[in-house]
C-alpha cells in the first residue's frame, strides 16, 4: 500500500491519534514552562523551588499513571477520551483562575498526568493495537501531533499573554480542549478493524507478554536506561529555557520562533522513520535513538550564538520524532498487544518520572551555581555512554528471536 493510499484509508484513527497527541501539548513541558516566569513571580518562587514544586508533581502524576493507565485495556477508548479531555479542559480553566501554591501542585499533577500521560497513552495504544506491518507509518503519523503543537501553541500564548494576559492562554486552551472533545470521541468510537489476530498481524507471531511478565524482564529495564533519557534531557532544558534564553542574551522571541524549526523537523523525523521502522524493525533502529540529542547538548554547550539556537532546536526536534515514533512501535513489537495498555502505562510512568526529575535537578544545579555548559556536556557524555549500551541491549533482543 503506498503511502497516500494508507493514508486515506486509516484517515479515522489517524487523526484521531493526531488530535490526541496535539492536545496533549497543555500538559507537556514545553507550554506549562512558557509561564514559569509568570508563577514563579505570581508565587514568588526561585528557579529550584519551582523546579522542585514540577518535580513532585509530575512524580506524582507518573505513580498515577501506572494504574490509570490500564483503563485502556477494559474501558473503549473513546470513551477514556471524553474522561481524560474534560478533566484536562477543566486544568486549563484552574490554571487561569488560580491564586494558590498549594493548589498549583495539584493542577500541574493534573496536567501531567492528563495532558501528558493519558492523552498521550490513548493515542500511542490505538496506534499499537491496530496497526502492525505498517505500525511505524500509523506512529509517525498519530505522533505528528506533538510538533504541530510544539510549533504553534508557544506563538500563539506568547501573542495571547503579550496582549491580554497569561491566564487568558489558559482559558483559550480550556475552550480548543472542550470543542475538540466531540470530534475526538466519535473517531475513536469505531475501533479500526483488521485488529489483533487478523490479517495485519506481521508473519512473525510475537509472544503476549502480561506487565508482570514484563517487569521480571531484565532488558526492559536497560531499555527503559535509553527510553528514558530524551525525556529527562529535553524537559530539563525545556522547562529551564528562559534562564539559557537570559544566560546567552537571546530574546524570548527569538526562542519561541525556534521552536517552530523544532517541530518542523520533527515531523520531517517522523515522517522518514516510520517507514525505516516498518522495514528494519524498532528494535534494529535503537541504538541510534539518542545520537539527535546528543548533538543538540553539544552544540547548546559550545555554542552561544543567536543561531545556535535555532541549530539546537531543530536536533530536539529530531530527538524528539525520533523517540516518538520508535517508542510508538518497541512495545507491542517486543511484548505484544493483548496487555498493551498496562505495559504502555509502565513505560509510560518511568518516562513521566524522568521529566521530572530533569527539571528538578537542573534547577537545583542552577540554583547551586553549576555551570550550565558543564551540566550540558554530562548530558551529552551520558547519551553516548547509553548509545552503546542500546546497541548491546539490541543485539541480545535479536538473539532471543523476539
């Protein structure tokens, strides 16, 4: 099937998967940080209290996602999806109306744990679960969602608060997550059929792994060592970016435009890993997962210029379409789809952990007087470090013929 013909056909669960990973932008890093300035100043918080406030927050939102995440896998999908976007409607709203430290912790919790977590989740399982020989292409697509949001929600608050206010961003994203909810929900509510078992399973049957089974499983965890890092690296820089913006005299608009590259390239990564993907197999193209963010810690260490911020962004970007789609794609081919949901949630959590964890520590470091370009060339040490460790993990996995 050529490319626009797969497209056109599966164009339902396509876009329903795009909408949900569109919409999961309220609760990524990327926008929440985009009035960190704004709270920070509102509750008079330093960069490390606030990083710490995001830190347990999201951690909290992680241990949820564990369990929560499993409704996938008894409830149908579409009707999760009008749970999950209402409650996230209603964070946007709070976040707008909100005067209190105290509740600012749950609403971030909220938002990580809607927004991030379960819209995400939703997207990525339908994604599994109903595609396999072209799963790669089904990811990419679904995935795509994230840059259009990473390129337009950053121009649009920044306009939004320029002109009247941060707290009305809120409400406008309150308002696209209510008339989007609709829409979403009829999509999802015809599940895509050939499904598990029938004519687009791949030749190969692959084994049914349950999340206990998955848990017992030692490359998971060395998986999870690689998995996890783009999350950990990208959010710790994302969330802080306004004190690199400051630290290498950029304009905060300047920024905000780059994030446009990012998500340009990002789906120009998607779009070419998918079908390397569906070709090769995930578990073939892992080891390569962290050499895009790599690159973007280097360069962002050494170079200080006004394009290197651009230079840097757009090997986010690659990063982050490339983790996006090969994470979409390595779980159901290595444990299946029957548990998909409970094993996705799992991964899920310890990926939400380590964007948290980012922001936290680097604002402690800050806060320490760490120099930034010295945290900056340990990220990049650390991603190489990993990359041959994936590339151990990845041998073993074609070993055992899964």
């Amino acid at each position: 099937m050529s490319y626009l013909s797969f497209l056109f056909a599966n164009r339902r669960w396509l876009v329903a998967g795009m909408l949900l990973t569109f919409l999961s932008g309220f609760g990524q890093t990327y926008f929440i940080s985009l009035s960190a300035a704004d709270l920070r100043e509102t509750f008079s918080l330093s960069h490390g209290e606030f990083g710490m406030l995001y830190m347990v927050a999201t951690l909290c939102s992680a241990a949820t996602l564990t369990w929560v995440g499993k409704s996938v896998d008894v409830f149908p999908l579409h009707f999760v999806s009008i749970a999950v976007m209402g409650v996230l409607g209603l964070l946007c709203v709070m976040m707008g109306l909100n005067q209190s430290v105290l509740l600012l912790v749950f609403i971030i919790f909220g938002l990580r744990l809607s927004g991030q977590g379960m819209m995400t989740h939703i997207s990525l399982t339908g994604m599994g679960r109903w595609f396999s020989r072209e799963r790669g292409r089904a990811v990419s697509v679904a995935t795509t969602g994230f840059p259009i949001g990473e390129s337009i929600f950053p121009l649009i608050f920044v306009a939004v608060a320029a002109g009247i206010g941060w707290r009305q961003a809120w409400f406008a994203g309150a308002i696209l997550v209510f008339a989007a909810l609709p829409l979403v929900s009829w999509l999802l509510s015809k599940p895509r059929q050939p499904h598990l078992g029938q004519v687009d399973e791949p030749e190969v049957a692959v084994r049914q792994w349950t999340r206990a089974e998955v848990m017992r499983d030692p490359l998971f965890y060395l998986i999870s060592l690689g998995v996890v890092t783009p999350p950990f690296i990208t959010t710790a820089v994302l969330f802080n970016h306004t004190y690199m913006v400051e630290l290498r005299g950029w304009s905060l608009e300047v920024f905000a435009g780059a994030f446009s590259l990012m998500a340009t390239v990002s789906v120009i990564s998607m779009m070419t890993l998918g079908p390397i993907v569906d070709r090769y197999t995930a578990r073939r193209v892992l080891p390569f997962m962290l050499i895009p963010l790599m690159m973007a810690c280097t360069i962002a260490a050494f170079w200080h210029q006004v394009p290197a911020a651009f230079v840097f962004m757009a090997f986010v970007g690659a990063s982050n379409g490339f983790t996006s789609t090969l994470m979409g794609s390595l779980w159901p081919e290595l444990y299946g789809t029957a548990h998909l949901g409970a094993v996705r949630s799992l991964a899920g959590s310890l990926m939400v952990f380590a964007s948290a964890a980012g922001p936290g520590l680097v604002g402690v470091l800050i806060d320490l007087g760490v120099a930034y370009d010295l945290q900056l060339v340990g990220m990049a040490i650390y991603c190489l470090v990993l990359s041959v460790v994936l590339r151990i993990v990845a041998a073993k996995i074609l070993n055992r013929g899964e």
